[in-house]
C-alpha cells in the first residue's frame, strides 16, 4: 500500500534516532529488561490515568488479554459492532465465546448505543467498543448502560490515541482500554500493543495467562525505546492532524450523495484514518480506481460482520448502518494530514472533485 504520501511515515525526528542511537549504546536494544519498556508503562500510565499496563506483542491480542482479564468463558456472549476490526471478531470466538453484533451510528462508524442496549441479554458479560476512522463512540451512554446491567466495556482505542470525550480522555471510560502499535498507527513500534486498566482484578489474571515462565506476549525494548518519544509528541501531531482533516471534511461535506464524520461539541476527536460513505460499493470501486490513478492514499473500509452466519455469532437488531458501511466506507490513511498546507488544499481539490464525479 504505498501512494504519495507514504513517506511521510513511520515519522522520522531528532527524538526517534536518538532513542535508537541510546538503546544501540546501552545494550537495551539486546535485552529481555531495561529501563525503555518501564518508562513507557509509566507514560502510558500517566496520560491514560490508569494503575497498570501491560505491554504486549499488538492490539489484537491486547483485545484477547482483556477479555481473559474479565474472565469471559465459553457461552458467555459478547457484544460488539457489526463493522470493526476484524481481530475483534476473532478475539471472542478464541475464547469459545459468542460475539453478538450491534449496529453502529452512521455518523461515527462506531457502535450505537442504542442498538447497544437493544442488543443485552442476561448472558452479556463484556462489549467491546471501537471508535474507528476518525469517529468516536458515545462511550459515556454506552459506559452508563452498561454499568446497570452489569456488563464490562473494553475500549478499543487503537486507533485513537489521545482523542477525548466531553474533556475526558477516551480509554479512561471503561474498565479496559487497549492500544496497538502496528506499523500504521499513530504510535507505532512495526508491532506491539498495550493492555490499560485500573481493575487489580484484571491485571492480575492477564498476569497468569501471560507468564509461561517468560512473559509470552512481551514488547522489546527496541520498541519501547521508539515509543516513548512519539508518546511525547502525539497532542502536537493529533492536533495538527484534527485542524487539517476537520477541513478536509469541511470541504467535501457538499458533495451530493456522500457522507462524512460527525462529532458532538466538545469532543476531540483523532485520526487514524477520515472515513466517508458512498452510496453503493459500484460507486466506491470507480471511486477508488480513479483515486489510485490520482496516486491519493483511498482505500476501503472493513468488511463487516453482517453476513457472516448465524452458527458464528448472534444478530438480535438491525445491521442496516453496519452493512451500509461495509459496502460504501472510503477511507484517507493518516501520514498526509501532517504534509504542508499546498500538499493538504490540492488534496482537498482532487477529493471534492473525485467525490462530485461520481455516479
Ligand atoms: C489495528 C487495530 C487493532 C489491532 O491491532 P494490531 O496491533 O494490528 O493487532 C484492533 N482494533 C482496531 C480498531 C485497529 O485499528
């Protein structure tokens, strides 16, 4: 997936190099401990106002240790949104649990709380909430349902780092939070993840499936090490990221027939990626091969859960917003909201352009 703008990431600073020159000096970089991954936890700890983290090798298992944390078992059901990612499917059915789809907001790509509530029974025990392509659940409503019915929430913040809701940072709502450092995401070591929460209950059985007598899902110091800098910077780079997207959907909301992110006031939102939706996935592969003869970084969204069958899973609402994304969902990869201004306003042109075109 490489297109004109990919070499503006993984990002390359003074504070990145120097990070590797020190744990190429200090030996670090060779070891199973050192001090990158302990100052890490503690930052983490810090930004994310939570007692304890653990660093593992990515998101997707991060999910998997957070649900171990809970404790989910085999029957128990899990809810989760129709259109995510598609480890978070996945991460339920290895524990032998049963993912129960929810619809999500069509203005936010992310789980409705609505269809949230819809979908509890008295088997429920975990929902695991995303907020995906620069959009932002309404965790708040979604944390109060679930805490009086007594279900546990992991947040997904994979791919947003540092946004917030109502001045509140998102991964502080629920009981668990996790992140991923992947090699396209906003903090990135290549690989690596970590697991946030301040339920001692929690850490304590993820402590117990991950020690084999070494630690199984570990993150090297050689990632740490390249973390801890981005760590420092991720409010400078979202910001200029959210002033340079908030734009882009500015000056592509006009277009006839496509839809694009919508946030409550007050809420901060980060991106990952900018999500649009197209009314039909015809229009959305001429879409995209017109864009890739632009050399513009567009891409599809997630496939979705909707059809998959109802042996895997259990689908007690209305998929219609789920399953419009899934087909219609556009998407802009991050590392070009950090280009110039010249860069971002003909990007913005060949978009708008692009977008009225179609159909
Ligand atoms: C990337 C991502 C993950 C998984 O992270 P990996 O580190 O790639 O395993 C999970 N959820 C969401 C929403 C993601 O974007």
């Amino acid at each position: 997936m490489t297109d004109r703008f990919s070499h503006l990431w993984p990002p390359q600073n003074e504070q990145i190099f120097a990070a590797l020159k020190s744990v190429y000096r200090n030996g670090d970089w060779g070891r199973y401990h050192g001090e990158e991954t302990r100052i890490l936890e503690s930052n983490l700890a810090e930004y994310f106002s939570c007692s304890h983290v653990h660093l593992v090798c990515s998101g997707t298992i991060g999910i998997e240790l957070a649900l171990r944390g809970m404790g989910i078992q085999s029957g128990d059901e899990v809810i989760l949104a129709a259109y995510d990612f598609p480890g978070n499917f996945r991460c339920i059915e290895a524990l032998g649990a049963r993912p129960v789809l929810a619809d999500i907001s069509c203005e936010s790509w992310s789980l409705c709380a609505n269809s949230f509530e819809a979908t509890l029974s008295p088997s429920t025990k975990a929902v695991i909430v995303s907020s995906l392509h620069g959009g932002l659940a309404d965790i708040e409503s979604i944390c109060e349902i679930a805490r009086q019915r007594g279900v546990r929430v992991i947040e997904d913040i994979c791919q947003v780092p540092g946004a917030s809701v109502n001045g509140r940072r998102v991964g502080t709502y629920g009981d668990v939070a996790v992140l991923s450092f992947g090699g396209s995401k906003l903090l990135s070591a290549g690989r690596g993840g970590a697991v946030l929460t301040r339920d001692e209950s929690i850490w304590q059985r993820i402590n117990v499936f991950k020690d084999r007598g070494n630690d199984t899902f570990a993150l090297s110091q050689l990632q740490a090490a390249v973390l801890n800098p981005q760590l420092d910077c991720l409010d400078q780079y979202n910001l200029v990221r959210r002033q340079n997207a908030m734009k882009l959907i500015e000056r592509t909301a006009s277009t006839e027939g496509v839809s694009g992110l919508r946030h409550a006031e007050g809420d901060l939102a980060v991106f990952y990626k900018i999500a649009w939706l197209v009314p039909s996935s015809q229009l959305r592969t001429e879409l995209l091969i017109a864009a890739e003869e632009l050399d513009l970084p567009l891409f599809e969204g997630f496939r979705g859960f909707a059809k998959r069958s109802e042996r895997r899973c259990l689908k007690p609402v209305s998929l219609a917003n789920s399953e419009r994304a899934a087909d219609g969902t556009v998407l802009l990869h991050h590392p070009v909201l950090l280009a110039e201004d010249a860069v971002l306003d003909e990007l913005s042109d060949q978009l708008s352009s692009l977008f009225s075109q179609m159909g």
